[in-house]
C-alpha cells in the first residue's frame, strides 16, 4: 500500500506546473473554474418552527484545495459525525482535460486510480490491487469534437455498456445500452444556447416499457430549475427544484433544494449548502 501511494504521490508530482505557466481556469469535470485556492462547503436541513421553516445548524460536508496552476485538487469528504468519510485527488494536463483520479478511504488507504489518455478518448480504472477494473472508450465523430459512442468494458475486455449520441440541430439525445443491446436510459437535451435549459429523461424496464419520465427545466443563468418525474403511466413520483447564487466569477456560493410533500401537495425546502471560495 505504501507503495501504491508513493507512485501515485510521484504522478501527482509530476503533473505539477513548470514555472512561468498558466493557471488552469477550466478543468474538465470540475465544479469551479477560474483562480479557486479552495472551496469549503457546509450544509444544513430545514425543520418547522412555530408553523415556520427554519434552517437547522450547519456541517462541514467537504473542502477541496488546489494547487497554485489550478492542475491538482484535493477533495475531502466528511461525515455527519465530523469522521473523513473519503478523499479525492485529481491532476489535469495544461489544457484543462483530466489526467488521473485517485479515491482513498478517510485513512487515505487506495480504493481505486484512473488514467486518461491525453487525447482523452480513453480511461482505465485500477482497483486497489493495481488490476484494471474497468476501461472506457469514447468514439467521436470526424472532426474529433463531437462524441457520438461511449463504449465501456469490465477488466477482462467484456463489453458493460454502451451509450451513443445524436444530434439534429434541436435536440442532443444520448441513449444508454446494456451488453445485450437493451434500451435501459435516455436523455434528451433540448439546445438552446444561451437561453432556457429543457431536458428529459427516461428509464426503461427489462421488456422495453417505460419506467419513469423526468422532465426537467432551467433559467438561462442556471439559477433555478426544477423537474417532476413521473411513473410509466403518468402518475407523479417526485418534483424537485433547486435555486442558486453565484459569485463574480460565476462559481456556486449557495445552493437550496426543494422537495415534493405528496401529502400536502407543497414544495418544502429540504437542505442548503453554502460555499466558500478563496482564490489566489
């Protein structure tokens, strides 16, 4: 294990800006962009008072911390209790793509490591023994911009799943296949860009039926949305909406949920997040 961790800490090392570089605004996968030193975020829940919602105390829930070039992070995830449940470190090529992601344990023991190829149409996932456990391919179209197929195979070659992709102009569709060829998802994302965000989803049962339907929306600044899903013959399951704050830059600073209460018929705020953004 000490072994495991030291070659990676090299990688980590490795990927490490040479003087004189650019920090790294964008990074692929990441939730904030721009100069972040770290974020901190702290959640609460709601409770009734005096026929009132109240927001309940805060927790610490994670902090992630980067590096001065913005191509290394750090996550730490906390449970309610205050324990480390895990942690995350990422590294990214100059450009901004993903080059490996480690996961460890909250005694930062490895529990498993992906490679990105450079080119980024390709990952392979390592399990704590050093065996790959996993191994994703993305197929695109000419041109090299636009994914069309997401291919991804256990450690042995077997083929898990498949979901490809197409466009028309109005709609993105990504449908979602298991080995044996079965329609299982499918997401469909209506471009509109720059303004309102439209999308839904669908789940399919084992004899092709339809399971569920979620439709969800969106401003154009991404500050409130909100989707109700539905079972296969229309009768609803849940709705959902959220609202959000950003700062200057455009990062998240709070987020609330809302969720459905079937039984009156309300939307209830449900919990919060707040985060902390220090940049360099």
């Amino acid at each position: 294990m000490k072994k495991a961790l030291l070659l990676i800490a090299v990688a980590l090392c490795g990927a490490a800006p040479a003087a004189g570089q650019g920090y790294v605004m964008f990074r692929d996968g990441d939730a904030t962009h721009g100069r972040v030193r770290s974020v901190r975020i702290e959640q609460a829940g709601f409770f009734k008072a005096g026929g009132e919602w109240v927001e309940g105390p805060r927790r610490l829930a994670l902090v992630k911390v980067y590096s001065h070039g913005g191509r290394r992070s750090e996550t730490t995830g906390y449970d309610a209790d205050g324990a480390v449940r895990d942690i995350r470190v990422h590294t990214f090529y100059e450009d901004g793509k993903q080059a490996e992601a480690a996961h460890f344990d909250g005694g930062r023991n490895l529990l498993s490591r992906t490679v990105y190829s450079r080119d980024g149409n390709e990952s392979h996932t390592f399990g704590a023994d050093g065996r790959v456990r996993q191994r994703v391919v993305l197929v695109r179209a000419p041109g090299g911009q636009q994914i069309v197929e997401r291919r991804t195979y256990d450690g042995d070659g077997a083929l898990l799943g498949c979901d490809s992709n197409t466009r028309d102009g109005h709609t993105s569709v990504w449908s979602t296949y298991d080995a044996a060829g079965r329609l299982s998802e499918k997401r469909v994302h209506h471009l509109n860009y720059g303004g309102a965000h439209r999308s839904e989803y669908y789940t399919y049962n084992a004899d092709g039926s339809v399971a569920e339907v979620r439709r969800a929306e969106s401003d154009a600044g991404a500050e409130q949305s909100a989707s109700a899903t539905a079972d296969g013959r229309g009768e609803p399951k849940r709705k959902h909406s959220e609202r959000r704050e950003y700062d200057a830059q455009r990062n998240l600073i709070k987020h609330t949920d809302y969720r459905w209460n079937r039984a009156t018929g309300e939307m209830e705020p449900f919990g919060v997040s707040y985060h902390e953004i220090i940049y360099f």
